[in-house]
C-alpha cells in the first residue's frame, strides 16, 4: 500500500443495485481502501461489480442470495477471503471474513434484527438473533489473530444509544437480554468498541434512523446499531472513527449511514 494508513468504511446499504448511486458517491468523497456492505440484496451475479471496479474497487468478496440479506467486501488493496460463517444455522448469507496483505482478519457480519416481539419462545426469529450472538461468542472465545469485527450487529446496546432508553426497554434491538449477549460477545473477545473510544458515552451517536419518520431530523429517534470492532492490537493502531449522518438525507438513502474507520498500520 502507498499510504501507512488504512481507511474501512461499513454500511448497510438495504439494495446496493437500487442505491449504487450514493454508495458511488461515499467512495468518491471518502475514498475509503475498504468497504464493508450489508443487506446488498442481491446474488453475486448480479451484484454490480463493474460499476465497483470502475470507481478502483477491484478486489471483491461476495456472499448475496436473492432478495434478502447478503454481504460484501470490496476494496482498492489485496484482499483473500478468508471465511464466511453461517451464524444463523439456516445458510443466510450473513457474514463474510477476509484477510488484508498485514495479515489483519476483517469479518464483515449483518445480525438478525430480531422481529418484533423481544421473547425467544413466542418469538423465533428473536430466538435465531440470540442464538446468532451465541454462536458468535463461541468464535470470538477462540480468536488469537488481530482482527476487525463491523457491520450491522442490530442491537443498540447502551442507554445513550438510543433516542430513548425507558421508550425502547421492550423493543427489539435495545432490550435487557439482546445487551446482556452482545455484552457477553464483547467480553468474549475483548473487543474495542471503536465507536465508543472516539465518541464516548454518553455523547449522541446514532446510526441508523426509521424511515416511518416525515422528518428523521426532526424527530431524531435513531439508535446505534452499526458497529466498528477491533483487537485490541488493532485497536490501538485506531487513529479516527467517524459516523456519517448527513448520508442518511441523500437521495433514496439507506435507513442506516455509513462508519469510517482509520487505522495507521
């Protein structure tokens, strides 16, 4: 690489066909080495690879199905993938790892969201989310590489995370049980809340937004359900972490905004 840094953006984009044309242009005004997608929506031959490559992403890690889900990686460095694990047990395409030229593992993942009652016993796509955090925990426990963990994990977990904390206690994505496992997650891997380091609790940092609000500026009832994870090697190699809300207006825009990372390597 010609810089000693390297920027990693992630964002879940809800149809990376329907939304290439703000995903352009987040790579042209941030320029990131690296973008993690979720939910692209859209199998590998029709993922729009070309319209990536021209804009200088030609190394490209995908793992779509149609309609539904899916993950990518493409970047302006070497990358080789490295794993893609089926965390839901239903084969989701959910996740996929790859391993930059310093050796760093970047595992891209898009958690569950969980549906719409918080009880894993009425409920079983919320009982699929928390078992989805287990299997997670599990590897984490395992992890002796440095790595990167980011995508869309579908759980704010602090009180400051969300617009509300008495409001959203009994709604999916910030209830005492969903924390407790992405608590125990963290904890398994020591993993460094990247976002939480450059902005600290209790300061605003949301990242996504309902689209059922007129006006999402207005009403501002976001949560923080997209994270930046690293090693805690790698973590301290972190020199910025940026949100970048103001996407979340561009035209026909996601209902979650993009994380820019950089790390100096």
């Amino acid at each position: 690489m010609v810089s000693s840094t390297l920027k990693i953006a992630s964002w879940n984009i809800n149809s990376v066909r329907f939304r290439m044309e703000i995903v352009a242009r987040l790579l042209r005004e941030e320029a990131p080495d690296i973008l993690c997608l979720q939910e692209t929506k859209a199998i590998d031959a029709v993922f729009p690879a070309q319209a990536f490559a021209e804009l200088g992403y030609t190394h490209q890690v995908l793992h779509g199905q149609p309609m539904h889900h899916g993950v990518a990686i493409v970047s302006k460095v070497p990358i080789v993938e490295d794993d893609r694990f089926d965390w839901q047990a239903n084969g989701e395409a959910r996740h996929v790892g790859v391993r930059l030229p310093n050796g760093v593992r970047l595992e891209n993942v898009y958690v569950p969201a969980g549906g719409d009652t918080p009880d894993r016993a009425v409920n079983p796509k919320f009982g699929q989310k928390l078992a989805f955090i287990e299997r997670m925990t599990r590897w984490s426990e395992g992890l002796r590489d440095p790595v990167i963990l980011t995508g869309d994990f579908n759980i704010a977990p602090l009180e400051c995370d969300v617009w509300s904390h008495k409001a959203l206690l009994d709604v999916v994505s910030h209830t005492p049980v969903e924390v407790d496992a992405l608590d125990s997650l963290q904890t398994a891997g020591a993993w460094t809340d990247l976002g939480r380091c450059f902005v600290p609790a209790p300061e605003r940092l949301f990242t996504w937004w309902s689209y059922r609000a007129k006006d999402w500026t207005a009403s501002d009832r976001g949560r923080r359900l997209d994270h930046m994870w690293a090693s805690r090697d790698v973590a301290a190699q972190a020199i910025s972490h940026r949100v970048l809300e103001p996407c979340r207006s561009w035209l026909k825009p996601s209902d979650h905004v993009p994380l820019v990372t950089e790390f100096a390597f």
